[in-house]
C-alpha cells in the first residue's frame, strides 16, 4: 500500500487507522529561520531596481525625465512549513505572547507546528497534514501545480458476524464500508492569501539585523493560516448538512465519548460554561471560534486539512516612500472521508 514516508499514527488505534494516501512529499529539508529569510526578503524588495528612466537636458538648462521601461521593485520567495523555524508563539500556559522576537536563547517551532497550535479544529483531533506538492511548467508560461491527487483514508473495524449455522454463507461487506477515503487534486484545492502594506514609519524604525518586524509578520501568517483552516473545514462540515447531535448517534457511529470534540461559532448555539469553568456544548468539551456561525460536534481526528508544504511571499517597493507590500498565498484543503457519519450540529 502507498502513502507517506512517515505513517500518521493514529490517536486511537483501537478504533480507527489514518492513512495519508499517495503524495509527492519529500524528505523535509533542512531547518531555517524562518525570520531570517522573511528580513531577506524584505532587503532585496528595498535594494531592487524601479523604472527605468531617461534623462534629456534641453536648451534652457533644465532636465526632463522620461520613463523608457516600466520595473515593478519586488523581490519572491517561500518558506518551507516542515523546515523553517519561528519563535514560540504560545507561552506555557497557551497565551499568545504579545511580541514574538526572536533571540538565540528563545524556544523556536516549526511553522506547521505552530499553524497546528493555532488551530481550534486541530486542537480538537483533525489531522494537519504538510504535502510537497511540486511545481511544474504550465504551456511553458507560468508555474503551476501538478495535478496529483493527495488522500486521506480511515481503516475502520471489519464487521465480523456469528456463523451460524456453521456452513452457512456471509454476506460480503462493501469495501467503502471498510476503508472509506477522500482526495485531493492540487491542481484545484483552493488558494488563500492576503496582502499587507508596511508603512515607511514602520521600516524605519526597525533597526538592522531586527526581528522584530518580520516575527510579528509571520506570526500574522502562521495565525491566519490557522484560522483558514478552521474556516474551510467548518464550511466543509456544514456542506454535509449534519443532522442533531444527540449521544444516541455518537453510539450508532461506534465513537467513544473521549473521542467527541464541539467548536463553537459565533452564534454561541449550545454554549455552557459548567460550574467547574469549562466551556461546553450539549455536554462536550468545546473550544470558540470565529470562523463558522454554527456549533459542530464531532470526532475530527477522523477529518484531515492537507496544506501545501510552501508558503509563497511577494515583496514589492510601492512608491518613492518606501512603502512594501507584502503578499501571501498557500494552498489547503479539509478532506472528510467520512462526511457527516461522525460530525452533527449542536443545538
């Protein structure tokens, strides 16, 4: 069977197999500090050439400047979720700490593992799965993405029945009963990304060799990216139009009660705060969030987000301020390989 170099191990083997399917993953490469190559980046955008522009003297002594070629000042890179580092974003006690500078004696993580920390989906069981989706050349014009298709699948138990009489024939159990999955195509999963400008002021007074500025920009990202993948997999969750929770359907489902998670939106639907100051939903432990409106309770360690290993950056010198504009994109998507067998909506 094929699948990762490295297996994702279960949370619960007892109940349930993960297995990421075929994907173009390599070896993670080396670690990198993520804030270095950002403040690069940053430099390089700065430092390029603008316009290109000619410069006549005329007969009465004065200059006229006209522009023969039109240069935008950018600088592009990407940072590698599995290699590049970034300071600790949460303190001991989970809080997001407020000035995230790095220093050498400070805690680093990885950048995935800090969108994973970030995340109220993950935090409740739903796999983060990084994928080296590899580019490649579209008509000769443009990069792109392959067209390889990345899974997720769930080995679930075989539903063994008493033989009785002893010769008596079984009936044969589908194979989607027994190992249900969902895909992929990176060519299609959707884009997300956002774009910033950095005041003149800003730059300033950010002194040389300073990671100040691109760790509270990276931050941004990792806590953005975190938040998209909440917001797809919700929306993803919602599609399936799930049915009530009720205890009775989590029994049916064959879940365990460890096993069940709630995320509440915005609309606060089936919030409680117990005596003990946990905040639950129809009686589940449960976690706020900002980007669905409902309430979902559900097993999400059997749900996935895949994202694209790269984060790509786009550095561009504005105006003769100095202003940049920083871009970002990357790619996710959630896969439910079950649907809506083991998530519902609160109430």
């Amino acid at each position: 069977m094929r699948g990762f170099n490295q297996s994702t191990q279960p949370t619960r083997p007892q109940t349930l197999s993960t297995i990421p399917t075929r994907s173009t993953r390599a070896a993670a490469p080396a670690a990198a500090n993520a804030a270095k190559e950002f403040s690069r980046l940053l430099e390089a955008a700065e430092h390029a050439p603008g316009d290109v522009v000619k410069v006549t003297d005329m007969p009465d002594g004065s200059q006229r400047f006209s522009t023969i070629m039109k240069r935008h000042p950018v600088a592009g890179g990407s940072l590698s979720l599995r290699a590049a580092m970034i300071s600790e974003l949460f303190d001991a006690d989970g809080r997001l700490r407020r000035v995230p500078v790095a220093s050498p004696g400070a805690a680093v993580t990885r950048l995935d593992a800090a969108i994973a920390g970030a995340s109220r989906v993950v935090q409740a069981g739903a796999k983060l799965i990084v994928v080296e989706a590899q580019d490649v050349a579209t008509d000769g014009r443009a990069d792109g993405l392959r067209a390889e298709e990345t899974g997720y699948r769930i080995v679930n138990p075989m539903p063994l029945a008493t033989v009785s009489p002893d010769d008596a024939d079984l009936v044969p159990t589908p194979w989607a009963n027994v190992v249900q999955g969902a895909k992929v195509n990176w060519a299609t999963a959707p884009i997300i990304g956002a774009q910033v400008v950095i005041p003149r002021r800003r730059l300033k007074d950010t002194p040389p060799g300073d990671d100040e500025l691109v760790g509270e920009l990276l931050t941004s990202i990792v806590l953005g990216l975190a938040n998209a993948a909440d917001r797809l997999h919700l929306a993803s969750v919602a599609a399936t139009t799930p049915l009530p929770f009720a205890l009775a359907r989590a029994a049916a489902a064959r879940l365990r009660f460890e096993e069940l998670r709630a995320v509440i939106g915005t609309t606060g639907t089936g919030a409680a705060v117990g005596q003990d100051g946990q905040l639950r939903a129809n009686g589940i432990a449960a976690e706020l969030t900002g980007e669905a409106a409902g309430t979902f309770i559900g097993a999400f360690d059997r749900s996935a987000i895949l994202i694209r290993d790269r984060i790509e950056l786009l550095v561009e010198r504005r105006d003769v301020a100095g202003r940049q504009r920083v871009t970002a994109w990357a790619t996710m998507a959630p896969l439910l390989p079950t649907g809506n067998a083991h998530f519902w909506a609160g109430a």
